[in-house]
C-alpha cells in the first residue's frame, strides 16, 4: 500500500477498517458528498475569475470561486476529450491506455476494463451512491444485430446500420462503478444521438438528423425522438438537480460525475441566451452554462447539504478554435487567456484549465493555490478523503490535493511532474517553471504543425513558464542539461508504468514501446 489518509480525516474514520472494504453507513454519513463538473472545450481564460479582462462575465462560477479555492496552474491530462475522461475516472495518464492518440467516437468499444479500480468504484466502496450524468466518451458496446460485423468508425450513415438499440448496451458506465448512468456515447456532434439510462436506451432513433442548424453543425447519424440537441444541456443539469434534491433526503454520501458536452461543437445557446453575451454564440453558450451552475450550485444549498457537499468544476482542455478566436479577438476576449495553443495542442493552451473547489470548512472562501496539479489528481485526493488505501494498480499517475485544499503547508511541491499529451500522441513533461516538449511544433491543430515547416525547427521545445509563459522562446539549445533531465525523468515515468512512488506497472497495448521511442528518438 503506497498512500494513507491524512491525519485530519482519521476521526471521521475511527471505526472504518480502511483498505479496501466498505464503512459502515454510520462512518459514510461524515463523509463529504462531491459533485465534480467538467465542460467540454471551455478555456482557461473563459471564466471571469481567471481572466478579469476578458469579456464573458461569469458570475456563479466567479462566486464558486470566491466561496472556495481557484486553481492557476491546473491541467488536464490530455488536450482532447476521450484521454482527459480516461484519466479523471483511473488517475493514470491516458497515453498507459490502448488509446495512444486521438479520441474514440459514439460507436466506439468500451475504453476502460471493468478490471481497473474507478472513482466511482472506489467511492461506491467506500459506501458511496454513484451517479453519472453527461456525456460519456470512454466507449461502450453497443449490441450488434450481426456480431462482429464491421460497419465503420462512426462518421457515415451506414456506420450505424449495425446496431440494435433495442437491447442493453454492455460495458457501461454502470460496470465501473457508478449505480446509475445517463447520458450519450460521444461528443454532442458524433452519432449515434441516444440517450442510455442504465444501459438502455431510452428511445430507438428512426430518423437522421440535418448536420447543421443556425449557430453550429453535427454530424448526420440515428437520431433518438427523446433527443433535441439544443437541450442536451439543460438536460443533463436538471437531471442533476433532481439527483442531488434526491440523494440530500438519504444518509449516504454521494458522487455526482457531471460531464457536460458543452460548450464544444454543436455551439447552442438556446433562445433567452442569444444576444445575451454580446460576442458571439460561443459567449451566449458561456453565459447559458454559467446559469445552470448557479441552479445546481442554489439545488445544493437548498437541499441542506451544502456545507457537506465538495464542488469541484474545471474543463476536459483548453477552448476549440470553434469558438471562433477571431472574432472573440475583435471583441477584447481570448478564451485560453495569454496561453499559447488551444484545443489539441502540447501548447499551455491545449491543457491549461481553469480549477475552481469549493467545501465550506474545509477550503478557505476566496483562496487561491498556484500549485501544479492534474485532473488525474481526482482519485487519490477521494482517497484521502474517505481513508481508501490506493493499491499499486490503481491511480498511478494521482496526487492527493487534500493538503492543498485544506490548507497545509507542503514542504515541497504536490507534484513531482506532470506529463502532458496532444491529440497526435506527443509529449511534455513540466516540473517546476521548466517545460520540455518532445516535439518540434504544436502537436495538434495550431501552426506549427505541417511537416515542412517542422523540418526546419528543432525537434524539442524547452520553455521556462516563469519567465515565458506564453511559450515564446525555445531554450532547448541553451540548457542541454535540463533537457537530459526532463527527458529522463519522462522516460522513467513511462517505463516503470507510473508517476507516483510504488511498485512498477504495465503499461497497456502493443503500442506501449513506441512512446519510449518517440521520446529517445525526438532530437534525431
């Protein structure tokens, strides 16, 4: 066993056995509920907070902030969707999975084996009732009508031909952990449009959808009748609200995974929000999603739970370039704030996100931390909270943010280092105000990234945040010794199969060997 609860939550457990057994439900009434929202694309300079001079006011998120601790330097595991929710959900880096690169679609197999420990697994252990409500993106298997048959990746109509939405659906989020499940299998533009609630769907689609309305566009697939696009968020929120009205009247904790499909691609600010922002629909879908967190977060405090209750919100990357960066420039407002990149990029702003906690009496109002941290972090800070003793297979790339959250004062810094991804599989490794990236350009979507502009670059990036935080010298050529440092320590982390101090593991799939050699081969 690598990690013990600290010391400031032993005397809610006096009684609890730890490990891995449940605690009594006599224990698990002390225990804090959480509730951990995720946007979808949402720029760390998108929120008011962190971005005073930006032009999207965000007053709920502002005062979530102000009632708990705001997180400067936080970051996703991942600069794209499917990788980050891999990681929030194991507390192991993405790329230790099969999937080395890009992200999965709506028919895609189930990511993640129902052999590996979750937060929700960890927490329904723990004694707590679990729910997920959103968007999905890890894969599930749908059922076939000719078993093995294959119909494509996802992206044409007769993809789909294969699938039989009248019966259940296998490897489901309710298999990892969580007691009840709903929501849809891709990002709100990837077909199939269905919702499932416990592994079934709740409607059989029998029409095909337009790929385009007035503000955005999806891709054309099988279309639920239960399922209108422009209130799939307003769906998921009042469905979380009724489920924490419904769980506040129990004893139980609870763990409310809400990962929104907004505001990516479809752009959909309904009606009473068009206009509102007075940017563009990218900014009326902000202003939309900023309100149905001020419902949940009055849900919460009208329930009675609110000074039990942990909120966490941040975003699965930094903002797509479908918000539409120029016009928003024009305007005054840049959703990934100074940061070089967005969505998909190596770049800060591919991963950099805003990070907001809030847990009255335990996180100081208005505090703010410029720690390092990693939405991998989830699982071990659950951990610690509930007094779960992490085993060596699980979360092995999460540190506990408890000490942060609640004050303490560390000796050193959380992390060691934090390892960063880009949609096409490239690295990054920070420690401290240092960052090497092992590529010569982007990694994603913003230039540079053509070959023929790349081959005239040097193929690693080595930055120093403090000084250049927008990324704009590479120093690679001036501190040989810091690269064969940083490149080292990333080579370790990715042979040894692990981040945090325990026993060795393995990473997974046949192309696990290929990272090592990305990152030893980067210079020729």
């Amino acid at each position: 066993m690598r990690f013990t609860a600290p010391s400031v939550f032993l005397c809610l457990l006096t009684f609890s056995s730890c490990g891995s057994s449940s605690v009594e439900e006599t224990e698990t009434a002390k225990m804090p509920n959480i509730i951990y929202v995720l946007a979808d694309d949402l720029g760390y300079g998108d929120i008011s907070a962190f971005n005073p001079e930006g032009k999207i006011h965000t007053k709920n998120l502002d005062r979530l902030a102000a009632e708990g601790m705001r997180f400067t330097d936080a970051h996703t595991s991942s600069s794209v969707c499917t990788p980050t929710r891999y990681s929030i959900l194991t507390g192991r880096y993405n790329w230790r999975s099969t999937l080395k690169q890009s992200v999965l679609t709506g028919k895609s197999k189930a990511l993640v084996p129902s052999s590996r420990t979750t937060v929700a697994s960890l927490l329904k252990k723990q004694g707590y009732h679990t729910a997920f409500i959103g968007k999905w993106h890890l894969g599930w298997d749908w059922a076939e009508k000719e078993t093995g048959a294959n119909t494509g990746a996802g992206w044409d109509l007769k993809d789909f031909d294969n699938i039989d939405f009248s019966k259940p659906v296998k490897n489901t989020p309710n298999d990892l952990g969580f007691d009840y499940a709903y929501g849809h299998s891709g990002s709100l533009d990837m077909a199939p449009y269905v919702y499932v609630e416990n592994g079934v769907a709740t409607a059989i689609p029998d029409t095909t959808t337009a790929n385009r309305n007035k503000y955005s566009w999806w891709r054309e697939g099988p279309t639920a009748p239960d399922f209108d696009h422009e209130q799939v968020t307003p769906n998921f929120f009042n469905k979380a609200i009724s489920y924490v009205k419904e769980r506040s009247e129990t004893d139980r904790p609870f763990f409310l995974y809400l990962p929104l499909p907004s505001p990516h691609t479809p752009i959909l600010p309904l009606e009473e929000w068009q206009g509102k922002s007075g940017l563009n629909p990218y900014g009326d879908f902000m202003l939309m999603i900023d309100d149905y967190m001020g419902r949940l977060m009055k849900a919460v405090a009208e329930a009675g739970i609110e000074d039990n209750t942990l909120i966490i919100f941040t975003s699965d990357n930094g903002c797509s370039p479908e918000a539409d960066f120029k016009v928003l420039a024009e305007k005054g407002h840049h959703p990934n704030g100074i940061y070089r990149g967005h969505k998909a990029d190596i770049y800060e702003g591919g991963h950099r996100v805003p990070f907001i906690a809030k847990w009255p009496g335990t996180i100081k109002s208005a505090s703010k931390s410029d720690e390092t941290i990693c939405t991998t972090d989830l699982m071990a800070t659950v951990a610690a909270i509930t007094g779960y003793d992490l085993q060596d297979d699980e979360g092995e790339d999460s540190y506990s943010l408890l000490p942060v959250l609640t004050g303490k004062s560390l000796s050193t810094t959380l992390r060691e280092a934090t390892v960063h991804h880009s949609i096409n599989g490239q690295f990054a490794i920070r420690q401290g105000d240092w960052k090497l990236a092992m590529c010569g350009g982007s990694g994603g979507w913003s230039y540079p990234n053509k070959k023929a502009v790349l081959d005239t670059l040097p193929p690693m990036q080595l930055f120093n945040l403090r000084e250049d935080p927008k990324e704009s010298r590479n120093l690679v050529e001036r501190y040989p010794e810091k690269v064969e440092e940083l490149k080292a320590l990333l080579t370790q982390y990715v042979t040894e199969g692990r981040s945090t101090p325990g026993a060795p593991q393995k990473n997974d799939g046949p192309e696990s060997w290929k990272q090592l050699w990305w990152i030893n081969n980067a210079e020729r």
